[in-house]
C-alpha cells in the first residue's frame, strides 16, 4: 500500500468520526446507518442520543440532522414537541406535577408553585446543586387519584403541597 492510499484511508476514517472524538456520536451514526439514513427514523435516533449524552445539546441536534438529512428546525420540532426528550442537563431526581385538568382542579398548581418557592426552582429548570428537575406534564393519565405527581418515574396518589415538599426534601437530604 502506497503513502498516498495510506493516507486517503486515513482522510476518509477521519471523516467518519466527530471531530470531538467523542465516541457517544459513533453509537448515532451505528443507528442512523441501521436506519439507512432515513428521515423517518428521527425519533429513534433522538432516543439514542438522548440515552448516550443524558439530554440533546444543540450539537448534538446538528449531527443528527445533518446525519438524516432533515432540516435543523424539524428535528429540534419534535425535539421540543415530545415531553420525553430534554435540550437540557437533568438532575439526579425527578418531580414531575400533572397539570391536566383533574390534577388542576384539585391542586395541582398549588403544588407546582409551593415546590418552585420552597427549592428555589423554575419549572422546566434543575436546582443549582443539580438535585432536582422540576417539571410538569398536561396529563399522565391518572385522573382518579388526582392531584398526581411523579417522583423519579413512581406516581404518588392525592398528593398536597406539603406532601410533595417533604418527598423532595427526603431526595435533598439524602446527600
């Protein structure tokens, strides 16, 4: 083998990596290449990504979009469309308080607002010790035991404000 091939291998292997090294990018492209490239295998990829990197940076969002060759605005589309996905660092816990109309109407806001002013929290953001994410979903289907909230993937039942701070303030101490 000549230098030159030598080095036209080398050229093309380097174009295969991203240019950070990272490997977590190679694990997208094993996907995107199972998928063929195709556009319809979006939410696939995103999951991996999300699974490989904990949440979908912008970087990340560029790859895959020009990987599947989709436009920048569809995939961070449906990137912020589905509550599953997250452009954001998450914390060690989750809270997530239901806002559907059940959990509304028995307390649901009270319990957000009481959780955002105790833990100095915004909705949508992560405590500053990177503890906690506070989020909050329009329905996760359990009306009948209104108002819900979801700590760390377990739904708790008829919860209060008091309720919801004490189990968060269990995570907090914990450390």
């Amino acid at each position: 083998m000549t230098s030159t091939t030598a080095k036209a291998k080398s050229k093309q292997k380097a174009k295969k990596e991203h240019t950070s090294g990272d490997k977590r990018f190679k694990v997208l492209d094993v996907t995107m290449k199972r998928a063929q490239n195709r556009p319809d295998a979006l939410i696939e990829v995103l999951h991996k990504a999300q699974e490989a990197f904990g949440y979908l940076e912008e970087e990340v969002l560029i790859y895959i979009a020009r990987g599947l060759k989709l436009p920048l605005s569809k995939v961070y589309g449906v990137a912020t469309f589905y509550h599953l996905f997250s452009l954001k660092p998450s914390g060690a816990h989750t809270c997530v308080v239901c806002t559907g109309t059940a959990c509304y109407v028995k307390g649901g806001g009270e319990i957000l607002k009481a959780l955002e002013e105790k833990f100095g929290v915004q909705v949508g953001e992560t405590t500053p010790d990177g503890e906690m994410s506070l989020l909050s979903a329009r329905c996760i289907g359990a009306c009948g035991i209104a108002p819900a909230v979801v700590f760390d993937n377990s739904v708790a039942a008829k919860q209060t404000p008091e309720l919801a701070q004490a189990r968060v303030k269990e995570w907090l101490s914990e450390k």
